[in-house]
C-alpha cells in the first residue's frame, strides 16, 4: 500500500501511483470515458492523453445507471483492459466500486477506487474500503452538506486507510439548465476544513460538453487539488453520458489551457517522467 504523505503546510499529498500524486503543488488531472467499452476505445484515450498529459486514467466497468435496463458495463472484462493499457501507457487507473463484493477484485486491477456520488453515505462500503488497501477517491453525495461529506471521509479513515481524496461533481438543485450545480464554495471550504486533497469532476456538474472547460478552469483558480474529466473518441456515440463527454483533441488542448491559470495560483500540471511501453496486446 502506498501511504498518505503530509507536506509541510500539513496537507496530505496521495500516491497513487510511483509516478503520479494528489495534493501538494502538482495538479493530478484524470481523464476518460465515463464507461470503458472495448480494448481500441481505452487504447486510442490512453495514447492520446498520456501525451497531454493527462496523469490518471479513468473509466467505469460496473455502472451504477439510472434505468435497468441501460448498459451496466463490462465488468471484469473491462478491468482486464484497464490494467493492459494502463501497463502500456504507464497510466495509473480510477474506476468505480459500487459494492462490497466488488472490492477485492477491483483492487486487483485498479490503482484508485472510486466511491460515487450514490454510495457516498453507503456506510457498510466506507467501512469495507478502510481494509482496501488503496487510495479512494469520495465524491459528493448529490444533495450531501459539507459536513456530511467529511463524516463519509472519516469513516473511511477510521476503518484505517489514510489516502482518501474528496471529489466535488455538483449537488441537485432547483434549477436544471445544467445537470447539477458545481459548489465550488465548497472546494474553498474544504481546503480550509480538512487536510485531505480536493479535485473537482465539472463534467458531472454541469452534463454540457461546452461548459466543461470554463468550470474546470475556475476549479483550479479556487484551490483544487485537480480535476477529473470525461473524454471519448467519438463523444456523441458514448454509450454513458455522451453529452458531457469532450473529445480527445478537446480534452488535450483544455489540458494546455490549464498550465496558465495553474501557474497563476502557484501550481504547475506535471508532465509524466516514463515514456509509454510497449507491450503485448
């Protein structure tokens, strides 16, 4: 396992990987499709964004979806695939545990564990991922206050594993022009409340593609650790969420457009230290 570091303004940095950390000065950018559907889509995202670079890969092989009857995601077939291409492009892998039974298999393949916005007060789950023995990545419930969302953090941290990292993904209100309402109020008090990292998902907040990229600007200006963003080489087909998807060149050049606003708060995105290897398929 790889533990939780304190930097010397006490805020815990995470490694999640041996090349790629959440907190401290870098920022951490995870980017991928909402769900992983084959072997060429996860290869054409992972070979366009190692080189952006993106530092993190993400993609859903068990889908928490709305209607049953939607696709539910491949599984562990498409943890296979993860674990390939991350391999190949020495990206760290993001993916969702929905349940207990889930865990071990999931933390077999995956470097982060992802908790979604749904089972954020799951309290049986927060326990079971204190024994994880990875990093968890906690988002926001949908209607969740701050305080309710550090108590979900503390029962992950009192089951034993330190490397928890919060994730604010917008909160339901009554407006729906947007598919949730991105608190970044809440980034900034978080920042100040806990020493754990912060990173914003603005694709989930707000379910247009054209508005990713202003949000997710304005989280890295209020204190984000870092971001992590839906992308897909043919966002219109995406099988989840094919309207907050950006396109792989969309999401290389918002990337480059984040160095600026970046350096301007005193943070900087890392580009990666190892060059991708080749591998068998």
């Amino acid at each position: 396992m790889l533990h939780a570091q304190t930097e010397p303004d006490q805020q815990t940095v995470i490694q999640i990987s041996d090349n790629v950390k959440i907190g401290g000065k870098d920022l951490v950018i995870i980017g991928g499709p909402c769900t992983v559907e084959s072997m060429s889509q996860m290869e054409q995202v992972a070979s366009h964004l190692s080189i952006a670079p993106v530092q993190a890969l993400r993609g859903g092989v068990y889908k928490p979806r709305t209607s049953p009857y939607a696709f539910q995601g491949l599984g562990v077939e498409g943890l296979e695939i993860l674990a390939k291409v991350s391999q190949r492009h020495n990206l760290p892998v993001v993916t969702e545990v929905m349940a207990i039974s889930q865990i071990e298999t999931i933390a077999a393949y995956a470097d982060m564990l992802q908790v979604g916005s749904r089972n954020m007060q799951n309290f049986d789950l927060l326990k079971a991922l204190g024994q994880a023995g990875k990093p968890i990545l906690l988002k926001r419930g949908l209607a969740a206050t701050i305080e309710e969302f550090l108590m979900a953090a503390e029962y992950i941290l009192s089951h034993g594993n330190p490397d928890v990292v919060l994730c604010e993904r917008g909160i339901r209100s009554f407006d729906n022009y947007t598919r949730n309402v991105l608190d970044l109020g809440a980034v900034a008090a978080l920042k100040q409340l806990t020493h754990l990292p912060v990173i914003v998902d603005p694709s989930h907040a707000v379910g247009k593609r054209e508005l990713v990229a202003p949000l997710a600007k304005a989280a890295i200006a209020c204190g984000a650790d870092g971001l992590i963003i839906e992308c897909h080489p043919e966002p219109e087909k995406s099988v989840s969420d094919a309207r907050q998807a950006l396109s792989l060149e969309d999401m290389v050049q918002l990337v480059h457009n984040l160095r600026p606003v970046a350096e301007a708060v005193g943070r900087r995105i890392p580009s990666l230290k190892n060059q991708p290897q080749l591998i068998a398929a």
